[in-house]
C-alpha cells in the first residue's frame, strides 16, 4: 500500500498550486506540525475541495495519471453502487440527528430515495452544477434543494470516512488528510484501511 499524503489549505482554485502564499507560510510558523512529506496545497473550493486535494495527492504518487475531481467522483459512483456497507454509511450519515450542522432530509423520505439521490448526486462537479444552472433550471433546482437534507445536496462534499475509503478501495492507497475548518480549527483524520 502507498501512503498519500496531500494537506490542503481550502481556497479558490488556482494556477500555483502547491506554491505557498504568505497565508500558508503563517500556517507553520504558527505552530501547524505537518506529517514528514506533506506539503501545503491548494484545492478548489465550493464542494469539490476534498475531492481535488485527493486528486493532487494521487497525481504525486502516481505521475501520469489523470486524476480529477470529477474522475474521483466517478470512482466513488462506482465503488458506491457495488458495496451495500457504503449506502448503510450514506444514509446514516444524511440522517445524522448527533451533529447540529446537519440539514435532516424531509420527513417521509425513505432510506433507497435518499441513497438514490446520492447515486445521482456524488458524480456532479462544482463545474457540472454551474453549467447544469444556467443550461437546465429545473434539474439544478431539484439537486441542489434540501429536500434530502444538505449531505446530499450537490455538490456532495467528499468525506474521508466515506469517499476517502472507497478512493483507498480503488487505488489500493492510504489516505491522510489534515484541514484548516473555519469553526474548528486543524482536524486530521488517517484512513488505513481498504475493504
């Protein structure tokens, strides 16, 4: 098993990525102890931000391989549609009542309508929804409503516990990822396991 390891200061896209900025120069002098190895890059934001860090991390572990955000999405379809233990995490966690942050589907939604609409839902970039927005209204109205609760609503945002494990299923890699949370502050959470 590899061992990827990418840490991402969220922000907007950029053409310099893992160039510091003053920002991320600040983050360790400010006591941030990185992992040996680890650089400081940067993801786009918006929904897509977990899922283009893990993309920058493969990139680095296996050079000339085309990992994107919207490629990683696409694996992670596919790794949800052949594991019955992903769609029993999917649906725990849009029903999630323990954390106050989270937006609980309507009531009357059934655990396969929501698993459906994760299904449709995790394989849309922040790019697909732009244009989705201004080419089809009506579909980008009923993905992006709260109807399912706002774990689902697209873009789906990537989750180590669960996007992450079924990117380290496919690629047979393991996954750190430390990030800067506005409320929070430095989280770090290590998968090491693949199913």
């Amino acid at each position: 098993m590899l061992d990827a390891s990418c840490s991402v200061n969220h922000a907007e896209k950029s053409l310099g990525l893992f160039k510091q900025t003053p920002d991320q120069s600040s983050l360790i002098s400010s006591g941030l102890q990185l992992p040996e190895g680890f650089t400081i890059g940067k993801a786009i934001g918006r929904g897509d931000c977990f899922f283009d860090a893990v993309a920058q991390g493969l990139k680095q572990l296996k050079p000339g391989t085309n990992f994107t955000a919207k490629s990683l999405r696409e694996v992670c379809r596919k790794q949800a549609l052949s594991n019955q233990e992903v769609k029993e995490k999917v649906i725990a966690d849009a029903r999630n009542h323990e954390d106050s942050t989270v937006v609980l589907p309507e009531p009357g939604i059934d655990d396969d309508e929501l698993w459906n609409s994760y299904l449709i839902g995790i394989e849309h970039s922040i790019e697909d929804i732009e244009k989705m927005q201004k080419d089809n209204k009506d579909v980008f109205s009923s993905l992006t409503d709260l109807k399912y609760g706002n774990t689902l609503q697209i873009p789906i945002c990537g989750r180590p516990e669960i996007e992450g494990s079924m990117i380290c299923n496919e690629y047979n890699v393991k996954l750190h990822v430390i990030e800067n949370l506005p409320m929070c502050g430095w989280s770090g959470y290590l998968i090491d396991h693949c199913h």
